[in-house]
C-alpha cells in the first residue's frame, strides 16, 4: 500500500487501496457477517467504505512522513 502512494499517481493508489479493503472484508465473513454482506450487497455503502478508507490510509501516511 505504501508504494502505491509513493510510487504510484492518485488513481492507482485507490486502486490498490480498494483491493486491499476488499481483501479485509473478505476477512470479516467469519466474525461480522452483516458489515460483510453490507459492503457486498450495498454498492453506495461499498463505494462510501472504500473512499472512507482511502482518505483515513492517506491520512495516517501522510502524517508518518510528513508530506
């Protein structure tokens, strides 16, 4: 993830980033099943999660490095 937003322009930095909240979704089927199933079967939820998650990872890499 991090070399995606160093090495990497906007776009694909989110790409990547949405693959990686996908992937953790995936995770959750086991232990959270209705956030899973909301982010699945809901497309607004999925896409409003995903640019959330974007912005917070952007945030806290930004910060680390101070850029």
């Amino acid at each position: 993830m991090r070399n995606s937003f160093d090495f990497s322009d906007e776009q694909n930095a989110r790409i990547t980033s949405d693959a990686i909240v996908k992937e953790e979704m995936q995770k959750l089927v086991a232990t959270n099943l209705k956030l899973y199933k909301l982010f699945t079967d809901n497309t607004d939820f999925k896409v409003d999660f995903s640019a959330m998650m974007f912005g917070a990872i952007k945030a806290i890499l930004r910060e680390r490095t101070g850029l």
